[in-house]
C-alpha cells in the first residue's frame, strides 16, 4: 500500500495498522494533516498502552496520561476501532 493517492509515497498507507499507520498519517500531505482536527469533535478511546480514556481529536494524538502515540488516517476516522497505537517508547519526530 506504498501510495494513499494524494501524490506522494510515505511507506504504508491509510489502511496500515500500529506504528505503520501512526507514521503515515503523521507524513501524510508534508506532515499536516495530522493536527488537523477530525470531524464531530473527535472519537471517544481508551490509551492501548495504558488504558486511560481519552478523545483523540486530531489524526495523531498523544495519550494524556502516559504519551503514548495514537492515530487514525481520513478515510477510517469515522470509528474509534480503527484508531491505531504506535507502541510503547515511540516518539514522534
């Protein structure tokens, strides 16, 4: 799934999972879609590193509790079961 379509090639694409998913999303479109803030306020989620609950409510978001780094691409941001955890430790760049 080398190509999302929108021009450029990031590894991954929109329908990756874990860390893949978190590091697309994060490059998608020169880095900006990913504080972009998703439609209807957010999806309600708990943290898959520490279980904290917690709204992600742009494409990449960090846990409050713990940091741990979660996402979801366009396409699939329509339910928090598609959102993504990039692993215990990962830091974005």
């Amino acid at each position: 799934m080398g190509n999302c379509g929108c021009g450029h090639s990031a590894g991954a694409g929109p329908f990756a999972e874990g860390r893949d998913l978190v590091e697309f999303v994060s490059h998608a479109h020169g880095g900006t879609l990913k504080n972009q803030s998703l439609p209807d306020g957010g999806l309600p989620t708990a943290c898959q590193g520490c279980g904290t609950a917690f709204t992600l409510e742009t494409f990449v978001a960090r846990c409050p509790e713990c940091g741990g780094v979660h996402a979801v691409s366009p396409p699939r941001c329509g339910d928090s079961a598609n959102i993504q955890f990039a692993g215990t430790g990962y830091q974005l760049q």
